[in-house]
C-alpha cells in the first residue's frame, strides 16, 4: 500500500487528537476521559504565524494559551520600547494563566517564533462551565489552582532566598 | 522565400481557428454579455428577492431567540442533574406543551366568549367616550373660539370605527400567522437552546487572533447582559399583569384578565406603556361602573399599585439592571421607529431592540474603561 492510501485509512492515534493532547498537559491531569472530551469542545484552537503578536502588555486578559504546536516568546517592554525576553516556551508549556480567574491586564507581551498553534482557554467559557457542569469546572480549576500554588511557593522560596543574600551583603 | 513559406502555413492556421472558433467566440461573447445583463439587472431583485423571502422571518427570529433566553436557565439546570442537553430541551418543551394543553382546553372557550363580547362591547365604549368628548369639546370651545374650527369628535369618532374594523379585518390574518409562528417559534427557539453557544463560537473565530481574546470576552458579558434584561423584562411584564388581573377581578369590571393581559404586554414598553395599558381599563370602569368608589380603586390599582409601587419600587430595582435605561427621548424615537417598520409589534420591540444596542455599548464602553485600552500601539509605548 502507498503512503496516499494509507493516510485515508489511518484513524489518528491518542497522541494526535485534541483530547490526547491534553491529556499530556500536567494541569489536566485530574480529568477523565469525558471530561477531557468536554474540555476539547471548551478551548479555542487558534493559528498562528511566525512573529505574530499573542496579547501585548496592558492588553485585557481572559484567559490563558496552550502551545500545541511551535514556540512562543514573552517578554516585557521598557519604557523606550526596548525589549527584554523572559522566556521561550514550547509544545505543551501554557502562559497567560494568572488572568484565568481574575480579569487584569496581561503584565507582559507573548509572540509566536514560528508558525503555531494554541488552544486558547478563557475565563468565560469556564464561567460557563461552572454553570453547567460544576464538577467538571471544579476538576479544571483544581488543577490550575495546585500549579498556580507551586508556583507561588517557588517564587516565596527564591524570594526568600533572595532577601537572604541581601541581608548577608547588607551585614557583611 | 524561406520567410514567405514560414508565414503561408501559419496564415492557414489561423485561418484555419477562425473558422472553427469564431463561432464558439462569438457565442460565449454572447453568453458572457448576456448574463452579465442579466447579473447587472437582477441584482437590485435579489436584494428585493431576498427582503421579502426573509420579510415574516424576523419576528419568529427574534420572539424564539426571545424563548431561548427565558428558558436557557430551565435547561441548564436540567443538565446540572446530568441530563444530556438535548433531552433537557425536549423534556421543557414537553412540559411547556402539557401546560399549555391543559391551559388551553380550560381557557380557549372562555378567552373566545370574552372576545366576542367585548367586540360588541366596544362601540359602546367607543360612543360614550365619544359622547364625555363632545361635552368637553362645548366647554373647550366657549372657552377658546379659536378652536372652533376643530372637531375632535369626529376624528375620534372615525378613528374608532377605523381600529374596530382593522381589529375585526386583521383578527383572522393574525391567527393564520399565529399557526405559522407556533411551528416556527419551537423550532428555532430548539436550535437556539441546543446550538446557540456553537453558533457565537463560530462567529467569534472569524474574528482575527489579535482581537479575538477580546472579541470573546465582550461577546459572553453582551449576551449574559442581555439574557438577564430579557429575562427581566418578561418576568416584570408578567407580574404586573397577573396583578393587575387580579386586582381588577376584585371589582365588578368586566373583561378583567383581557386587560391584565393588556396591561402586561404594554408595561414591555417604558414610560409611554403603562399609560397606554390603563386607558381601556379606565374606560370601561368608567363607562361600567361609573364614577364611584369601584372607579377610583381601579385608577389607585393600575397607577399606585402597579406602576409606583410595585413596578417603581420592587420589580424595576430587583430585575432590571441600570445598564439597560434608556433616556426617554430614545424610547420615543424606538416607539415611531419600530411601528414605520413593524407596526403595533414593532411599538413593542423596538424598545427591547434599543435596549439591546445600548447593552453591547455600555458594555464595550465599560471594559474599555476597566482595562484603559489604549487606542493606538504607539500611545501604548509611550505611556508604559
């Protein structure tokens, strides 16, 4: 059989379906299988081309992204328009989470490296979901609360850390 | 020579495709003009074509979008209880039908005597009021002389008998449209329910990636503020005219549920509404029974209890949110442009339909604000 035919009769494999994906994804962990086909009709899978802008600081945010497919940059502006990159993310990393559940502006600038693909998940949607469905909602929301608090408590160590360093130079 | 031989059997060629493709040319020259014309011609039918396929389409539109709205919640707490959201929509709709079986078999022959008998009511009520005119317009005109000139009466007079043929004429139609809109409104207020979160989806993704983030979230406060303004609204008009129905069956007016009826369905309009709504009950409490206690209890019962008190006081304050006042002059402008298009439905919708637009606005406006967009990229660099 040549290649032609067998990618009409190749049913696609966990791995490349939405629900499959996202599976992957450690926030989504917590759910089963319905759930995560419920979660696939919820997130918003949006294409984008190489340097094109996500959300840009100051922008309203809703929600956060998913890369399925690419890379993405964030970064922050200074005031003389200069750029400073914080990070480069990839396939299966998320950003713009901490405005999921409260409505803020975006506190940096993302833009695509190469031509990609996110599944955008919004905090109306989840809104809406916690409406209908509660227990689903809930598991979601579990999920993203126990990542936003590691992250939290990283962030107080290496705080903490930190404040340390200067008190031992301050003393020294 | 050589160039001569070269040119001769090329000339024959072409000769040769003249004669084979002039005609072919010359008929799809034709052919293109020809529909050209007929593209050029028609266009301004199509649009006309396709005003008056859609003409009876926007009022069974906007009544199912009306019915997805009010009973949205009724379904999504069904699926609340792991009902799938398809058979949630079918299992409301069947008790909505029960009810209104049971209701109808109970209500359609008294509802039909009532008609009929105001219908006969009418000119009577129509001739005393005539006859209350005729004695004011004597005083008016020994009063001003200017006025002479005139005569009021008459034109309320053939007014009257102009709405009581038009009711009489226009009663059948309306009901031949009832038949089709009872087939319509279930239908579209089905898909409505089942496809209507796929449906703004869809329209949402066509928005372009830089504004979809924000073209999303506006499009889920627009419609959550206009669910609960319908919602409002509906449940408002239906309170005060349950109460103003009872309130008049307390007394020995007649017609009473007709003009609680009338009353709730003209309280959808604001300010002009409720002093429509209470004109036939005055009337006919005036004509009936006289100005006695009975007369004045009707008058403290549609303006102090319904409108100030519970209207004012309760139901506005509760239900409706501020988003959706409107200044009186553009529920006026709504009112005379909604009955030009769509008649004495249009009166009742084209408020609701302003409401809506100033929703979307105050809404947009309102995030704008929230989040202080900047308008442009470069004022944004600038002020960071």
């Amino acid at each position: 059989m040549n290649s032609l035919w067998e990618s009409i009769f190749r049913s696609k494999t966990e791995e490349e379906t939405l629900s499959g994906f996202l599976a992957k994804i450690p926030v989504f962990s917590e759910l089963g299988k319905r759930d995560l086909n419920y979660l696939e009709n919820l997130v918003h899978v949006r294409n984008y081309k190489a340097q094109e802008t996500v959300f840009e600081q100051g922008d309203p945010g809703s929600g956060l992204y998913i890369i399925r497919s690419g890379g993405v940059t964030i970064f922050t502006r200074d005031g003389h328009d200069h750029e400073e990159e914080l990070t480069t993310l990839g396939p299966g990393d998320f950003f713009g989470e901490t405005t999921l559940a409260s409505p803020a502006p975006r506190t940096v600038s993302a833009r695509t490296t190469e031509s990609s693909e996110l599944l955008g998940l919004f905090r109306s949607d989840l809104l809406a979901t916690s409406d209908k469905h509660p227990e689903i909602a809930n598991r979601i929301l579990f999920g993203l609360t126990k990542m936003i608090s590691e992250r939290m408590q990283t962030a107080t160590l290496q705080l903490r850390n930190m404040q340390q360093r200067l008190a031992d130079r301050d003393a020294s | 020579m050589r160039h001569e031989q070269h040119l001769y059997p090329c000339g024959l060629r072409v000769m040769n495709l003249n004669k084979a493709h002039f005609l072919l040319f010359y008929l799809t020259m034709t052919a293109a003009i020809a529909s050209g014309l007929a593209i050029f011609s028609s266009a301004s039918t199509i649009t006309v074509l396709f005003r008056s396929a859609a003409e009876g389409l926007f009022v069974p539109l906007l009544l199912s979008l009306i019915a997805a709205f009010l009973l949205d919640p009724l379904v999504n707490s069904l699926e609340k209880r792991h009902i799938p959201r398809t058979r949630a929509i079918f299992s409301v709709f069947f008790m909505i039908s029960a009810t209104m079986l049971l209701l109808g078999s109970w209500l359609v022959p008294y509802g039909q005597n009532m008609w009929g008998s105001l219908l006969s009511d009418f000119p009577r009520y129509t001739s005393q009021l005539i006859n209350y005119l005729r004695e004011a317009q004597v005083s008016w005109q020994s009063r001003f002389p200017v006025l002479a000139q005139y005569d009021l009466t008459n034109t309320v007079r053939t007014t009257a008998e102009q709405v009581l043929s038009f009711v009489l004429v226009q009663t059948p139609k309306s009901a031949l449209k009832l038949g089709s809109l009872m087939i319509l409104l279930p239908i579209f207020s089905f898909f409505f329910l089942r496809d209507g979160t796929t449906i703004m989806r869809g329209m949402i993704s066509l928005a372009p990636n830089r504004y979809f983030e924000m073209a999303h979230d506006l499009s889920f406060l627009v419609s959550r503020q206009m669910a609960h303004f319908v919602r409002g609204r509906v449940i408002e008009a239906a309170i005060i005219g349950l109460v103003v129905a009872l309130g008049l069956s307390l007394t020995d007016i007649r017609y009473a549920p007709l003009l609680g009826l009338f009353a709730g369905v003209t309280n959808l309009i604001p300010y002009i509404g409720p002093i429509v709504g209470m004109i036939p009950g005055i009337l006919i409490a005036a004509v009936d029974l006289g100005l006695g206690g009975q007369f004045w209890w009707i008058v403290i019962l549609y303006i102090l209890i319904a409108q100030v008190i519970l209207d004012n006081f309760i139901l506005i304050p509760v239900l409706i949110s501020r988003v959706a006042n409107l200044h009186p002059v553009l529920v006026i402008l709504a009112i005379v442009m909604g009955g030009k298009l769509y008649g004495v439905l249009g009166m009742i919708i084209g408020v609701p339909i302003a409401s809506a637009f100033k929703i979307a606005f105050t809404e947009i406006r309102h995030y704008r604000r929230a989040f202080a967009l900047p308008d442009t990229g470069n004022e944004r660099h600038s002020s960071s």
